[in-house]
C-alpha cells in the first residue's frame, strides 16, 4: 500500500517537474528569440534595405492607419464612461484635484496602453500568425533562407517595430481623444468648465506618469508581436497548426501583459 502511494506522488512530481522544465524552456526560447529580433533593431542596419521598411510600412497601415477609426471610437466611449464616473465622484468628495489624480492614474497609466494593446492584438495578431505560418507552409522561409536573407531581419523584425509605433501612437491618440472628449461633454451637461477640467487633468499628470504611459505603450505592443511572432515561426508544416498556434498567441500575450502590468505596479510600489 505504501509502495503504491509514493509511486503516485512520484509520478505526479514528475509529471510537475516536466511540465515545470518545459515551460522553463519556452520561456527560455521566447526570450532569446525575442532578443535577437531586438538586437537587430539596435543595430539600425535595416534601415538601409529596401524590402525591410516595405513589410514595415505595409504593417504600419495595416495595424495602425487602418484601424485608426476603431482606435477613435474606442476612445470616444472610454473617454465618456471615465470622465462620468470621475468627476462625479471628485465632486462628491468635494476636492475636485481628485478628477487629475484619477484620470492620470485610471485612463493615462493603465487604461490607454492596456486597451490599444489588446485593440492591435485583436486586430493584427491572428493576421500576423497566419500570414508567418502561411509562409512556412509554403516553403518561403527557406527560399528566403537559402537566398541567403535573415528571416528574423526580413519576417519579423518589421512587424515588430511596426507594432511598437503603432501601440505608442495611437495611445497618445486615445489619451488625448478621451480626455478631450470627456471634458468637452462634463463641460456641456454643466458639471464643469472645460478649461477647469484641463487644468485639473493637467495639475494631476505629472512628467513620470507620462514616462510610463509611453513605456507600457511601446512594451505591451512589443510583447504581444513577440509572442505572437514566436509562436508564428513554430507552425511548421501542418496548416492545422496555425489556428493553434494563434491561439497560444493571443493567449500568451494576455497573460504576458497582466504578469508585466502586475510588476510595473508592484515595483512602484516598492519604490
């Protein structure tokens, strides 16, 4: 009886340990792949070939100027909704330097770069995994790669910058649209001055929280096109890969952005 309660809690720590090992592994690999894709961007080498910026810019309209209205609309609704339950609730507690103090902390910190991050993963990632696991399938991977063409130069390092400036772009554009808007609409149902609004919003927003919204803007776009893109490069030949390999993806990047945010937070909190 003994014999056959420690091989079950045996078998169970092994199959613990393996799972454990293996997503050690990935992670692993994630990382390295992603550090070399960004190792090229540093060098700035691929600003000087052609085929390079021509998948940059044909990712930069598909995944920003293309989705540029949707970005609006979200930005119009997010903007509204915020600005109705936070000026309401700084003028319950009559200390209206409380509507700059939540909206940079809500809207600008946390909400902006988290929404236009899960806007392009939504939009661009499953396009990205199955344009990439389209090529492999094809065989176009190797042509490129026997032509003597980098892949993650040509295939990956574009889609990535391209995701990078779309996040940080359009998150200042959601910013400044929810806040405009929401004020502009607080001001016309008479619950505030719009100039007051902006001078509070503006008295609560300082220079460091700026700095964060602009880094979160360009990490969590990063992340999810790395994700998005190793999983990609992982679909081999099998079509019947890529709608899994999209999923893990998309998975893998929300998990990623909640695990990154949570750290961004408690390491301010720390400090």
């Amino acid at each position: 009886m003994y014999r056959d309660y420690m091989a079950a809690w045996n078998l169970r720590a092994e199959r613990v340990g393996g799972v454990s090992l293996r997503l050690l592994y990935d992670i692993y690999q994630f990382y390295a792949f992603v550090s070399s894709i960004l190792g090229l961007a540093l060098r700035l080498k691929w600003t000087a070939r052609p085929a390079v910026i021509n998948v940059l810019i044909r990712q930069i309209y598909f995944t920003g100027v293309e989705g540029l209205p949707w970005t609006i609309l979200i930005a119009l609704f997010a903007g509204v909704t915020a600005m109705y339950q936070v000026v309401p609730f700084a003028k319950s507690m009559e200390d209206v330097s409380l509507i700059g103090t939540l909206t940079s902390s809500l809207l600008v910190q946390e909400m902006a770069p988290v929404l236009m991050s899960l806007f392009l993963l939504t939009r661009s990632g499953v396009a990205v995994v199955t344009e990439i696991g389209n090529m492999h399938i094809r065989g176009e991977d190797t042509l490129l790669h026997s032509l003597g063409i980098d892949l993650h130069e040509y295939l990956y390092l574009p889609r990535m910058v391209a995701f990078a400036l779309c996040g940080l772009i359009l998150t200042i554009l959601f910013v400044a649209i929810s806040i405009w808007i929401g004020g502009l609409l607080i001001a016309w149902n008479h619950e505030m001055n719009f100039i007051q609004f902006l001078i509070e919003v503006r008295k609560g927003t300082s220079v460091g929280e700026m700095m964060l919204m602009t880094g979160k803007a360009l990490l969590f776009p990063l992340i999810c096109c790395g994700m998005l893109l190793f999983q990609a490069s992982r679909v081999g030949r099998n079509p019947n890969h890529i709608p899994v390999r999209a999923t893990y993806g998309v998975l893998g990047s929300l998990v990623m952005i909640v695990v990154v945010d949570v750290l961004i937070a408690l390491g301010r909190g720390l400090i």
